[in-house]
C-alpha cells in the first residue's frame, strides 16, 4: 500500500485480519518511537481491543544496532514474553530496523510473519521492497542475512515531514539509482526536481509528486526482484554504486558516511570506470554526475583514492558478489541501461590510475 494517512487503514486492514495472530512485536528504533510514539499507541490499542499482547522494542538509531548479538537480544526477549510461532513483527522505521527486524522475522520460531512500515524515504524506495534481510559483521556489511519477504509494506509520504537533510539524500541515492538502471525518465524527473530547486520541499503537493516517482523507483525494484528473487543474475543489477559504497562504508566503520552518501560517491566512481572502459558516453556521465552533485550537500567531495585505494580494494575483494577472484561491478552503458562487469584486481588498479575526471 502507498499514499498519505495509512495508518487508520493499517489498523482496519492488519488488526481485522489477525484472527491467526497470537500478538504483536513492534520493532523501531529510539528516535522513531520518540517521534511516532501517538501511532505507535494506536497500533498497541488496536491490538488490545482484539485481546492480542504487543510488545514494542525500540533499539539503537544507527548501523552499529544492525548486528547478530541485537538480533538475539530482540529473540531472547520474544521467548520471556511467550510469543511462538503465529507472532507477527511490525518494522517501523528505516533501513536498519527493517533489515533486522526482517532476519528476525526469518529465523524466530524457524519464521514468523512481519510487516513492513518504511519511515524514511530509503526504506521506502529501497530496503523495504524485495525481501532482503541481514545484518552486518566487522568483515563487511549484510554478510549474514536471508531472502524473506515481507507480508505487507504500508508507505505513508507524511512519514517524510520528519526527514533531515541527509536522510532525503539517502533516499534520492537509492531512486537515482533505479533511474540509471532502467528508467530514464524517472532521471529525467529527477533532473527538473533539482533545476526547480524542489526536492527536499515537503509540502502536501510536492509529497504527492515525490509519491509518483517513489512508485517508479519501486516499480523498476518490483520488476527486477520479480523476475530474480535469489539474486541469481538479474538482480545484480540493482547494486550499481554498491561495490565502492560497501567499500567506503566498511573502510569507516559505518560512521564516516552513511549507505546513501556512500553509494552516490560509488555511482559517481563506478560511473567514470565505465567512462575509461569505453561503456558509458561522455554525456551521460556528464548528467549522472551533475544530478549526484545536485543531490550531495555543498563541498561533498569524493574521498581520495590515492589514500585509501588499497583499503577500499580489501573490502571490495570481500564483496559476496565477485566471482572467480574478480570484482564485480555494475557499470552504466547508458542512462536506463547497466551490466555486470568482473575485473581483476590489477585492472581496477589500472583504471583508477588513468582517473582524470
């Protein structure tokens, strides 16, 4: 479901239907359960008017929280209240609750079923669509995690009037994204929200616009996902910036850039790779490269290479996606078009020497 004010639908539609349910366990984290603590009563009294215990965890704000030792502290906690098998989770918040909330959902009780309410909009366009759950190790990020779809995802545009600046960024790192890879007007879109100066404008008609292209971006995820749910080919395709954003994440321990940030500095890397490889056209690179600019705040420069090039290739090398010791990268060939590319290390090395732009 998407739109404005879903809540009062959330809780006809979830709560109705919960005649297989033994209870709730709502998953958000402080700073969600401090802003949306009213919704979050109304969920409980919408549980406790059909005699079903709710159960609110709220964990850490933050990547560090998106971890094993959290998820079985969440668990253990689960089992003392006496939630079994039929309990159904609630994630309401960004990305990391949802990823982690949905592991949980996947191996509590050997799976329970869980709901997605994405509060940001990252969650919203990206983490909260697909059914990809995990959380992080010190070797890198999502190493450990499952394939498990959520029941139901509920995106309400109001949730978006909280957003700082850098959340919105995140979120635009992710549509931006689903743009390059198969819908060029949905970049189009995006190129008149930066030259209109609209896109962190938050009033009723500007989120009803954004909800339009929200719904691209999730149609283009739909699609792919649809087609490779495993992630067995064609869904590899949705990583484009993730090799060196994973990397850069890795490389600050989670704490110097957050995943949107990193993965619009990796679409603007990967993007000048397929430059220097010949793929992608001096004028596409061009506009990929002005809107990533349009959308990072004022005086964001890439990090330098030449710093932290070997420390950025040890993490590359442990990327889940490389094959036969070669790195895969997703490289544009044009706005609306990508593939999958395996290099050596010693040709990455070389391309980034070459690097002029």
């Amino acid at each position: 479901m998407i739109g404005q004010d879903l809540i009062e639908s959330l809780l006809e539609t979830e709560m109705a239907a919960s005649g297989d349910t033994a209870g709730w366990v709502l998953i958000t984290d402080q700073n969600v359960e401090r802003i949306y603590h009213r919704i979050i009563q109304d969920l409980k009294a919408g549980a406790e008017e059909l005699s079903l215990p709710f159960l609110t965890l709220a964990i850490p704000p933050g990547e560090s929280s998106k971890s094993l030792s959290k998820v079985e502290d969440l668990a253990g906690i689960m089992a003392r209240e006496g939630f079994g098998r039929k309990t159904k989770i609630i994630a309401l918040g960004g990305g990391v609750v949802g990823d982690m909330a949905g592991f949980l959902a996947s191996i509590y009780m050997r799976g329970v079923a869980y709901i997605q309410i994405p509060t940001t909009l990252l969650s919203q366009v990206d983490s909260s669509i697909g059914g990809k759950t995990g959380v992080n190790l010190l070797e890198g990020k999502n190493l450990l995690g499952s394939f498990y779809p959520p029941k139901s995802v509920w995106i309400d545009g109001n949730f978006l009037t909280t957003l700082k600046r850098e959340d919105w960024i995140n979120g635009y790192g992710e549509l931006l994204k689903h743009g390059i890879i198969k819908d060029p007007q949905l970049f189009t879109d995006l190129e008149r929200k930066l030259q209109q100066n609209s896109l962190f404008d938050t009033d009723s008609r500007s989120l009803e616009r954004l909800t339009l292209l929200i719904l691209k971006g999730i149609s283009v995820k739909q699609e792919i996902v649809e087609a490779d749910e495993k992630e067995e080919g064609l869904r590899r395709l949705l990583n484009y910036g993730h090799t060196f954003g994973h990397a850069l994440e890795a490389l600050y321990h989670y704490q110097g850039y957050s995943h949107g940030t990193a993965v619009l500095k990796g679409m603007i890397w990967e993007g000048e790779m397929a430059l220097h490889l010949g793929i992608l056209n001096k004028e596409d690179f061009r506009r990929i490269r002005a809107l990533i600019e349009g959308i990072l705040p004022q005086g964001s420069a890439l990090p330098s290479l030449e710093k932290d090039l070997e420390a950025l290739i040890h993490y590359m090398k442990r990327d889940k996606k490389n094959r036969n010791r070669k790195i895969s990268f997703i490289l544009p060939e044009k706005i609306g078009k990508v593939r999958e590319e395996f290099l050596e290390e010693e040709k990455l090395r070389e391309i980034l020497a070459k690097r002029k732009i």
